[in-house]
C-alpha cells in the first residue's frame, strides 16, 4: 500500500510539473527590463501553489482517455483565472490582504493599479488560451470558452466575491455553503468539466464529474476554513464555517463530502472510478 502510494504521489508531482512549464511558457515574458505588468501577472501565476484545479483537469482527461497534451491549455487557463481571483479579491477594496502565500499580494508589490490590470490580462489571457488550444475541435473549444465565462461571471467567481463583500452579520450555514460554491466550488466543476470537454466525454460522466467537482471544491474550502480559524479569531477572517458548524462539525462535513465525491466518480462508470483514489491525495490536509 505504502508503494503504491508513493507512485500515484509521483504520478500528481509529474503532473504538477507539466503545469509549471505551461504557465512558465503561456505566460508573457517579462523582459530586461521587465515589463511591469507582465512582471506582476508572472509573480501572481508562478507564486508557489497546490497547481489542485489543473491537475484535476488533467487527471479527468486522463482517465477518459484523452492525451494530457489535450488537457493542458484548459489546464492552464483555469489556474489563470484562479490566479486572477486571487490578485483582484486581496484588493484593499475587497478582502485587503497584504500577503499571499506568504509572499506580498500582488497590489502590495506592484501597487492597485497594476494588480487590477493583472487580473484583467489574465482572465484575458485564459480565454484566448482556449480559444486557440490545438487538438480541440472548434465546438468543444467555444464550450470551454463560455464554461469559463459562467464561471467566472455573476454567478460563480465575481457574484461570490460580491456576495462575500455584503453577506448577513450573522450568515447562516446555508448561506456561507452558496458562498463557498460561488467562491470555490464552481471552479473546481470547471476543472473536471474541462478534462471531460477535452476528451468529449457522454453526458452521464459529465454529470458524475460535476458532483465530484462540487463535492471536492466545498470540501477544500471547509479545510480552508479549519486552517483559517485562527485568523477569524483575531478579526481577520471572513465568512467561515467553524463560527456555525464548529471544528468537529466542520471535520465530519469534508469527511462527508469527500465520501461523496467518490462516490460520484465511482457510480459515473468505469472510466471515472480511478480518479477516486486521488481523493485523499489531493486533499491530504483532511488527515490532519
């Protein structure tokens, strides 16, 4: 068991590596001297990361039989747009974060109006990534493009942040759990919906991929919110789970979607069952 763990862990890093040279390669260079904007969109993509939504692009493809070279232009977008999220919510008129993984966020180092031009040339960037991925026929191509736009828009990643901004003094469990699908979820959908549109997949397995992506994205947010509490306790935090739900509750929560999200992938047929062995890999933090 603990070799076959140390492969498919092997299997997820040579992955993640396959990401890192299509960012570093789609990514406009920074130049000498650097560009200052396309310094600031370099440093907001190539800042240290899980690299979770592309892998699960490329892990979706993969199981369906879809060359991963297929998969990694929609891989890439995905994790520009997430990147993108990142840069305009640290904002200070959003969530006014100072740092970002550890690093400063990117207002911090390159000012706000660098930063939200950074986040508009990435999204930007993302979608002519798709509309010019080779390998992709054109129909599957303008699907990619306008599941990106949704997810994106005003019911996924910027009506959440909205959302986020005006939300009840006192939100409900229900509310914060739209919240995170607006926020987290809907991107983590994309990114099996990407790998299944790559591989043209049949509608049944396209439905078996959303609840695994919907069930995996909340899951990773409610880890989110366990490894938040400490900020929320010191005012910083936002919305957060643990305030409701509290910690054992929030534990059994991830532990449920989890199961799900396994459970979906199995009953979506043989072609999906593996990805369910990727569950605890990916989101090992549930073990903690």
């Amino acid at each position: 068991m603990t070799e076959f763990l140390a492969v498919e862990r092997h299997k997820l890093a040579l992955l993640r590596d396959l990401v890192e040279r299509g960012l570093h390669e789609v990514l406009p260079d920074a130049g000498d001297p650097p560009h200052r904007l396309h310094a600031a969109m370099r440093y907001a993509v190539l800042s240290p990361g899980k690299r979770i939504r592309p892998i699960l692009a490329l892990l979706t493809g993969q199981a369906l039989g879809c060359p991963l070279a297929h998969v990694l232009p929609a891989a890439c977008a995905l994790e520009l747009v997430h990147a993108a999220s990142l840069v305009l919510d640290d904002l200070p008129c959003m969530d006014d974060a100072a740092t970002r993984r550890g690093q400063p966020s990117v207002h911090a180092r390159y000012g706000q109006d660098v930063a939200v031009l950074t986040g508009v040339a990435l999204l930007n960037e993302a979608y002519g990534l798709l509309a010019r991925a080779p390998y992709i026929g054109e129909p599957a191509r303008v699907a990619m493009v306008s599941l990106l736009a949704r997810t994106v828009g005003a019911s996924g990643l910027v009506g959440g942040q909205e959302k986020d901004l005006r939300g009840p003094a006192e939100p409900t469990s229900a509310f914060i759990s739209q919240l995170h699908q607006e926020k987290t979820g809907v991107l983590f959908v994309a990114s099996v919906e990407m790998g299944a549109l790559a591989a043209g997949a049949g509608p049944l397995e396209t439905e078996a991929l959303r609840t695994f992506g919907h069930e995996l994205g909340l899951a990773f947010q409610a880890l989110d919110d366990l490894e938040d509490e400490a900020e929320l306790e010191t005012g910083r935090g936002a919305v957060n789970l643990v305030s409701v739900l509290g910690r054992d509750g929030l534990r059994e929560t991830v532990a449920r979607r989890l199961d799900l999200a396994r459970r979906a992938v199995v009953d979506g047929g043989p072609e999906l069952s593996p990805l369910a062995g990727y569950v605890d890999l990916l989101f090992s933090r549930a073990a903690a």
